[in-house]
C-alpha cells in the first residue's frame, strides 16, 4: 500500500509537468512484457509436458490385435507395426482415422 501512495505521489506530478505519455508508457510496456513472457513459459511448459507424455519409446503392437490406420479422404490403409507415440499418422492433410481389429486363432 505504501509502494503503490509513493508511485501515485511521483506519478502525478511527472504526469502535470512532463505529459501523461511519460506516465502511461512504462505501464503499458510493462503489461505488455508480463503477458508477453507468461505467454512464453505457457508455451515452454505445454510443450515439456507434451514431450515428456510422449517419450515412452516405441511399443510393439500386440500379436493378437491388428491396428490400421485408414485415410477418410482416398481410402488409404496403414498396419501398424510398432507404436511411436499416441498420435495418429496425417495423410492427405488431414489425421487418419484408427481401427483395431482382434484377430481369431
């Protein structure tokens, strides 16, 4: 509360003399940096908890399931063989859709 009378009480008499710019301008740089760098370790955390969800090394699909990987667009069918990561392969500029089948002995 003390910092905020002791910024007013230097404030205002800046803002009479010199012009409010000299005021407002280090207030609105100052938003501006704060949003710009929360955005930023937003983006870093997302991001290395993604890669760290994601680096489970490749898994071998099971034997008794058969998982393909088809395009809705031009009828496209991938078998996978080995499980990299969770997400799905984009064919023609759009995620393939998935579809286990169970395989009877």
């Amino acid at each position: 509360m003390i910092r905020l009378a002791a910024v007013i009480a230097i404030a205002v008499p800046v803002g009479v003399v010199f012009g409010w710019r000299w005021v407002f301008a280090p207030l609105f740089g100052w938003a501006i940096y704060t949003w710009a760098t929360s955005s930023l370790r937003a983006m870093v955390t997302d991001g290395r908890a993604l890669t760290a969800a994601q680096d489970t090394g490749p898994t071998p699909v099971l034997a008794d399931e058969r998982i393909v990987y088809w395009c809705e667009e031009c009828g496209t069918e991938v078998v996978l063989v080995v499980r990299g990561s969770g997400t799905p392969p984009r064919h023609c500029g759009t995620k393939m859709h998935e579809r286990a089948e169970l395989l009877s002995n």
